[in-house]
C-alpha cells in the first residue's frame, strides 16, 4: 500500500513540477494531474487477504469478497500476465487471489490448505485439488530454498 502511494504521489509531484516549470500550470491541468496520479494509486493498490477458520477474505479498496473454504467447490489456476488462483463456494461467492501471497504467508497457506482438504473430505470439492497441490509444491520448494540459504547451502 505504501509503494502504490509513493508511486502515485511522485507521479503527481513530477507532472505538477513540469507542468508548473513549463509555465502552464492552472487549476485544472492540476486537479488532472492529481486525478491521474488517484487513477494510478487505484490501479496499484493491492488487496488485503485474511484468512480465518472456514473462510478467506480479499478486501480491496471498493469491496471485499468472502468465501467459505470448507465448502470450496472448485479452485483453479489461471495464468495469463499475473497467476491467479480463483476459489469458488458451494454458495456461489468467489474470489481470485495471487498465489504469492499464500507461498509468502505460510500461515494462511496452512488455514486455506486444511479447509480445502476438509471440503475435499465432505464431498464438496470436486474440481480442483491439483491446483492446490501446485501452489503447495511451490511453497515447499520455497520453504526448502529459504532454509538452505539461512543454512549457508545454497
């Protein structure tokens, strides 16, 4: 969230510090500058995820999306510019969050991973278990990665 503001506001800070050197600086060409400079902080901001028993949570600035992971119906991958992991509920509620978040917060990757195996257990989840093993060979290799460069290994 900090990067994003940095971002934005020497965005906002360079256009208003041409434009003014330029000598063509009035209210409007700043308030579209700023205005472009809230469109780029929009745009970067990334969403926060939180997980807790039986649910994950992505909240953006504009809305937040729930789903209930002990009764996941299907989770895939979706690649493309940036990976994707798209959760979807027997209620119909879903979200797509970026795997990385969960290989660098193993923490939610343990409480998302044990409520997709429960839903897995009940029946529920029907399609997708092999995502799930993907982003869990991932955090795996990552973990291993991480002890062997503490440990001087690598």
């Amino acid at each position: 969230m900090r990067s994003a503001a940095g971002c934005a506001g020497l965005l906002a800070a360079l256009l208003l510090v041409i434009d003014w050197g330029a000598g063509s600086l009035t209210a409007w060409r700043a308030l579209l500058w700023l205005g472009l400079a809230t469109l780029l902080f929009l745009v970067l901001c990334p969403p926060r995820v939180s997980v807790g028993e039986g649910w994950i949570a992505s909240r953006s600035l504009l809305r937040t999306r729930r789903v209930r992971t002990d009764l996941l119906v299907s989770v895939r991958s979706l690649d493309g510019v940036s990976q994707r992991l798209l959760l979807r509920d027997a209620f119909g509620d879903r979200i797509e969050i970026d795997p990385r978040v969960l290989i660098d917060n193993p923490e939610l990757w343990y409480r998302v991973d044990l409520d997709a195996h429960r839903a897995e257990a009940s029946g529920y989840l029907q399609s997708g278990p092999t995502a799930l093993k993907r982003v869990s060979a991932r955090l795996d290799a990552e973990t291993a990665r991480t002890v062997f460069k503490v440990s001087g290994l690598d």
